[in-house]
C-alpha cells in the first residue's frame, strides 16, 4: 500500500516547480498556460489522494465494526471464567480497535491538511479537457 505523506510530498513538489516557473522569464501567455496545468494537475493528484485516504478510512471503519462483532462474546463471559486465555484475546481486540482508530485518525487528518493546502476547485467541465492549446511561441527559447 503507497504511503500516502509521499504523494503528500509529490504535491508539495509540484507546488514549488509552479512557484519556480511562475518566476521565470516566460511571456506571460506561456507562463499562465502553463501554471495553469500545474494547477490543474495539483487538482486532480489532491483530489486522487482525498478519495484513496477516505476509502482506507472506511475500510478501517469495517475493520473495528468486525472485532466489535466479535467483541459481543463478553456477553458470555463472567468474572469466574476458567480459562483465562480469554481475557488475554479480548484484551488483544480492545489494543486492534486502538491501533485501527488512530490509522483512521491519522488518514482523515491527511484529508483535511490536503485539503487545506491543495484546496479542490469547483470545476463544472471536465478535468480531462485540454487547458489550452500550447503555442510554438511557448516552445521557442527566450533571448
């Protein structure tokens, strides 16, 4: 499973190349064209992560729904249990819920400072039209 802070800093990378871009001697056509891609594309990976972080999330969700089904069979056990392995694999479910929670916990805090530094546009056309059309002028090496 891809760590998800990477492509967190696959974003932060991109960001500065358009940062890096926007300061160059580009005219200011190629320079918006080409910033905008960058935005764009920022975009769309923020939004990719948004949504495979949520789908972790949920299936964490599952996860702890399942052990607390199995966690139910404490309705059966009492204080004078002889086998005392038992409370040892309950204990075990109590620590699984834990260590699920705060993966949870940890994605849906990914999410929200994604979210905050790669804010998702409210886009009405698709992300796959193309930008603009580039230019040779673009391609053409300033003098």
């Amino acid at each position: 499973m891809a760590d998800p802070s990477a492509d967190g800093d696959a974003l932060e990378l991109v960001e500065r190349m358009r940062i890096v871009i926007q300061g160059t001697n580009m005219d200011g056509h190629c320079r918006e064209m080409l910033s905008s891609a960058f935005d764009r594309f920022l975009s769309m990976e923020a939004r990719r992560l948004s949504k495979r972080l949520l789908q972790r999330v949920r299936g964490q969700r599952e996860r702890i729904a399942a052990i607390v089904t199995m966690l139910s069979e404490l309705d059966h056990v009492n204080e004078n249990e002889s086998d005392r392995s038992v409370f040892a694999e309950m204990a075990l479910l109590f620590d699984e819920i834990s260590l699920t929670a705060v993966a949870g916990s940890a994605a849906l805090r990914e999410i929200d400072r994604v979210k905050a530094e790669f804010p998702l546009e409210d886009r009405t056309e698709p992300l796959e039209e193309p930008i603009a059309q580039w230019s040779p002028g673009c391609a053409a090496p300033t003098k």
